[in-house]
C-alpha cells in the first residue's frame, strides 16, 4: 500500500470547494491502480479553522513543516501533493521522508506583487524525487515569465495551465467550468505520479 498525502494551502483546507472535490475524483482515478490510498493532510490551524469558522492566517511556515514532518510517517513509502502553501511543505519532506514523488498544484514561487521575495529555497530540498509543478499561466505567484527565467533543479518539471490563475480560476473564453478544470488536474496529476506508483 502507497500512501498518497494532500496537503492544502493557506486559505482553504478540505472542506473548501476546491480540495473536496480534488480529493474525491484523485481517489477514484488512483483505485485503477490497486494499493493505494489518498489521505487529505489537514493542519492544526485549519482543523481549528474549520471548526470555529473564524479565519486567521497560517502560523509561520517552518512550524508547519515541522507539524507535518512530525505527523507523516517517515518508513513507509509515499506521494505528497500540495496546494500552493502546501507545496512549499512537501518540497522540505522530501529531505526527511521516503517520498517518491511530489505533485504541486500551484508553487506560490513568491508572495503577491513581490517576485524579489522568492520562495525558491523549498524546493532545493525535493532535489531526489521527482517533482512536478502544475502552474497556472496567469498564477500571480509565479507568472511563466518569471518562473522560465530562473535556474531549476533538474528534478523540477513545469506542466503548464493555459489561462488558469493561482486558484486555477479560468477566463471566460476558455469555456471551461470549475468542475471540467478540477478533472483536467486529476488527470494531470495521475500522469505525473503514474510511474511511481
């Protein structure tokens, strides 16, 4: 049995609209493969978060990454996906686990309007294990102009989203519904994990 980890990003944990469904559709695309199983990866704070509905801000990004490290087991083989602030996590349990590969739903390569600020450390922990980056075109954490001027690790592989912003929200002319994209993303990320598995 390989277990496949989904940890969510700043703002909106599983239960949020995006994830819930992620969740559900990764689950039935994976059962073709037989010994695997997918675990949605909630933080403290947004249990927390998801009980009082009261929203806060995530507590400082190494104290999450040391939660998580703590509580994924580290002697058994696995695959870690991560929404955006989720992704900065498993690119740092790639040092520590056994992980056999990473799937990014959105890298916020840097905070919002700040590209100087980046966030390109994380990842050069994930150096060993196939990494995969799924980033929309038009994300505002990491535009592809930005993103193909800099200097990646070899393990590092972009797989781009025509039009899709940070949330993975689409133009209109694209004709695509949320529910259309969010499948579009399984697929995607079933492929990139496929070999691994």
């Amino acid at each position: 049995m390989i277990k496949v980890y989904v940890l969510h990003g700043a703002g909106a944990g599983h239960s949020g609209d995006f994830l819930n469904v992620f969740d559900q559709q990764l689950t039935q695309c994976l059962a073709v493969f037989g010994e695997v199983e997918v675990i949605p990866f909630t933080l403290d704070y947004m249990a927390e978060m998801d009980l009082g509905g009261k929203r806060r801000p995530p507590p400082n990004i190494n104290k999450l990454i040391e939660e998580a490290r703590d509580k994924i087991p580290k002697q058994e083989p696995i695959i870690l996906i991560g929404k955006s602030m989720g992704s900065r996590i498993i690119a740092e349990l790639c040092a520590t686990h056994q992980v056999k590969a990473c799937v990014a739903l959105g890298y916020p390569f840097y905070p919002p309007k700040k590209p100087e600020k980046d966030r390109l450390y994380h990842l050069k922990h994930s150096k060993n294990v196939p990494f995969h980056i799924i980033q929309g075109t038009r994300d505002g954490l990491g535009n592809r102009d930005w993103v193909e001027q800099q200097q990646l690790l070899p393990n590092i592989n972009l797989h781009w989203f025509e039009g899709a912003d940070h949330d993975f929200k689409l133009l209109k002319r694209y004709n695509m519904s949320q529910e259309e994209v969010i499948e579009t993303l399984v697929k995607q990320t079933v492929s990139c994990i496929q070999s691994s598995i």
